[in-house]
C-alpha cells in the first residue's frame, strides 16, 4: 500500500494506493483536521481494507507552500516511514503541479502564495509529455514577475490555483520505486524558498 500526502496548500489531499485500487480524500483542512491528520489517514486505510502497518512507501509535497501544512506533512510522514521503517520520497510543490498536468508541449508557470506580498514561483518546460525545469523554486513579487515573463515569447499555461491531488504523488512514488531510488526520512527536509539574488 502507497501512502501520499499533500498538505504544503489547501486543500490538502491524502491517497493510498493498494491492489490497483485508489483511496483518495480531498478536503479544505480546518485545524482540527490538520492536528488529526494520523486520524485521517487510518480512517482512508480502513477504507482500503487496510492499517497503517500495511504501507510499504509513501510520498508527500515538502514544499514550497504553508509553513504550518508543509510541517505537519512532513512530521507525520517521516514518522511513520520511521516507525515501519519505509522509504520515502519528497517533491517540491510546485513541480508536483506540473506532473499533474503535463502534457504536449507547453511552458509551465507555477505559482503559490508565499507572504501577504510574494509569490512561490517556479518555470517548467514539456515536450510530449516529459517536463524539465527552467528554474529553481523562488519567491518574488507579482510586479517583478511580470518583468521576468517578458523574456517569454512563446505562450504560458499558468497552474497552481486548481486542487493538487495526492494520485498525483502515487505516480510519483511508484516511478521512485522502478528506478530504485534511495529514499529516507532521514534526509527529508522541508523545502523554503528565498528570493533569489539571480534567476534568470
């Protein structure tokens, strides 16, 4: 059983994946739901006919996005891989959108709110499919943005502002597995962003 979690922006998304059958909850968290986010994930599991014990890996956004989401994600993912001693597998935010939602050839615009007056940012690229990045995650104001995509002349699909479902990250996780990927809790970081003193 895959277990994934994305809670860096609302709404959060949690999954499981087992026997080829996804288990999947979507939600607006209210802080009572984000302090009993265990309670939430063994409630899914159930409905997979299934425990916490039955996980085998698990994926999760570790950001960009909000500070008290991304840590109460990582914390509860990190101990359970802890606890069953599981691997698992960290994306950044941003990029998880654009493995949403990649397809053809198009140049991706990621954006999340980071303060009252910045924005998280990253570019993508797909070509048929595969994506690659054109930047790193970075923080900037709307204005200065604006400047940046000047460079551009070629259209940009904008996401982030659309749910991000947690199947997503199931995807993710089992690409990680087929390449033999190494994952531990132990270097799971959450991921931050700082304005950048050069992007582009």
């Amino acid at each position: 059983m895959i277990l994934a979690l994305h809670t860096a922006s609302q709404p959060y998304s949690i999954a499981v994946f087992t026997n080829g059958t996804l288990f999947e909850n979507t939600f607006h968290a209210t802080h009572a739901q984000s302090e009993s986010l265990i309670d939430e994930i063994e409630i899914l599991c159930k409905k997979a006919n299934g425990t916490l014990s039955d996980i085998t890996a698990i994926g999760l956004t570790q950001g960009p996005g909000g500070y008290t989401g991304i840590r109460l994600g990582i914390t509860t993912a990190k101990t359970i891989a802890q606890v069953l001693n599981l691997p698992i597998f960290g994306i950044s935010t941003l990029e998880a959108f654009v493995k949403q939602h990649a397809v053809g050839t198009n140049t991706y615009l990621v954006t999340l709110p980071a303060t009252r007056h910045d924005l998280n940012i990253a570019l993508f690229v797909s070509k048929n499919g595969p994506y690659k990045r054109l930047t790193p995650d970075f923080t900037c104001s709307p204005q200065h943005l604006e400047t940046l995509l000047k460079k551009f002349q070629e259209p940009i699909v904008q996401l982030g502002h659309e749910p991000l479902h947690a199947n997503t990250l199931i995807r993710y996780v089992q690409e990680c597995l087929k390449t033999q990927q190494a994952g531990s809790y132990k270097n799971l970081q959450p991921l931050y962003t700082h304005p950048p003193t050069s992007v582009f």
